[in-house]
C-alpha cells in the first residue's frame, strides 16, 4: 500500500515545534516592548536636561539663575520626570551647570549633563 501524506503523530509534532517558535517570539516581542519604553524615557529625559541646560546657556554670565547653588524643579508637570541643576563656579570666570533629570520606572534612573560657562 502506497500511503501519502503525514500521520496524525507527525502533523502534532509539527504543531508542537510551531507552538515553541511562537512562544520564543512572543517572549522577544514583550523584551522589545519593554526596551522601547526604556528607550522612549531615555531620550525623553536628555530632551528636558538639554533643554534647561541651553536655557542657562542664553542667559547673561550675571544672572542670578546662575548663582553658585544648587537648585530643584521637582516633577514636571505631566510627566514621570524630577529636574535639578547645580551651578559651581570654577574660578572667577567660568561657571559649571550640571542639569540632571530623575524618573523611577521600576527602578530610579537618572540622566546628567554639564557644561562649563564662561565670562
């Protein structure tokens, strides 16, 4: 007798390795979901910290936002995102800004950028 085609058994253990495969990918699509959301806050919290960080940037050398001290925004509103800068001066010339931008996703991360500001 000339049988084709697959048998029962056959037909379920190509099923079975289907399921694996599809099980693998859903596990890497909810990785990637959450390494996207990671990523969105990342990008997101340099956009608020070089933000502030270019508003100092434009002001006058004298300007009393950038006293010697450090100073808080907290959370800005509508978002998950707390800002402070710290301003050092380094001499009698030049002034260091350090922007920092805080959120907790699970855990608390943070974000800094400085630049040094000349008379």
């Amino acid at each position: 007798m000339n049988n084709k085609g697959f048998t029962l058994i056959e037909v379920l253990i190509g099923l079975v390795i289907l399921a694996f495969g599809l099980l693998a990918i859903a596990g890497m699509q909810i990785t990637s979901i959450k390494g996207n959301d990671f990523s969105k806050n990342v990008t997101q919290a340099t956009v608020l910290a070089q933000d502030r960080l270019e508003i100092l940037r434009n002001r006058d050398y004298n300007n009393s936002a950038l006293n010697n001290g450090s100073y808080s925004e907290g959370v800005i509103t509508g978002t998950i995102f707390s800002r402070q800068y710290v301003i050092t001066d380094i001499g009698t010339t030049m002034k260091k800004i350090t922007v920092t931008v805080e959120w907790t996703a699970k855990i608390n991360h943070r974000i800094s950028l400085e630049t040094i500001m000349a008379r």
